[in-house]
C-alpha cells in the first residue's frame, strides 16, 4: 500500500463514525449479535470456541474487503476529478 492509501485507510474509522453510530447500523447489528449468542448457547464449549474462530476470521476477511474498497473508492474517485477537471 502506497503512502496515500494507508492515509485513506487510517481514516476510514473516523470517517465513518456518524453511520457507525446510527440506528441503521446499530439495530441490524444487535439482531445479528442476538441470533449468533443465542445459536452459541446450543455448543458445547469445544464447538463455542471453533464458532468464534470462524466468526473472526469472517470479520477479518470483511474488514480487509471494506478496508480496500474504500480506499480503492477514494482513490478512484480522486482519479476521476482530476480527468474531470
């Protein structure tokens, strides 16, 4: 990643806080939280364990593809103005 993307990419979080914050972000993630703990209550220990190990590296594997396309976004978008203007 070149300079300029890792500087995108550092602001991203911030950038998005105002949505992060919001009920349309909130309310689908509490119902999505509420299905994953009360599905997890039906394993054993062993099985909580690998869930939450596949849980995680699905996060990581989404917040990496989130992480590019917004910088991919904001990149593209500034190659876009600069051929515009």
């Amino acid at each position: 990643m070149t300079a300029l993307e890792n500087c995108i990419a550092d602001s991203m979080e911030e950038s998005m806080q105002p949505y992060i914050r919001s009920d349309e972000y909130q309310k689908p993630k509490a119902a999505i939280n509420q299905k994953i703990i009360a599905f997890r209550k039906g394993l054993s220990e062993a099985q909580q364990k690998e869930f939450n190990q596949i849980i995680d590296s699905m996060d990581d594997v989404h917040a990496k593809f989130t992480s590019k396309a917004y910088v991919y976004g904001v990149v593209n978008g500034i190659a876009l103005r600069e051929q515009i203007l």
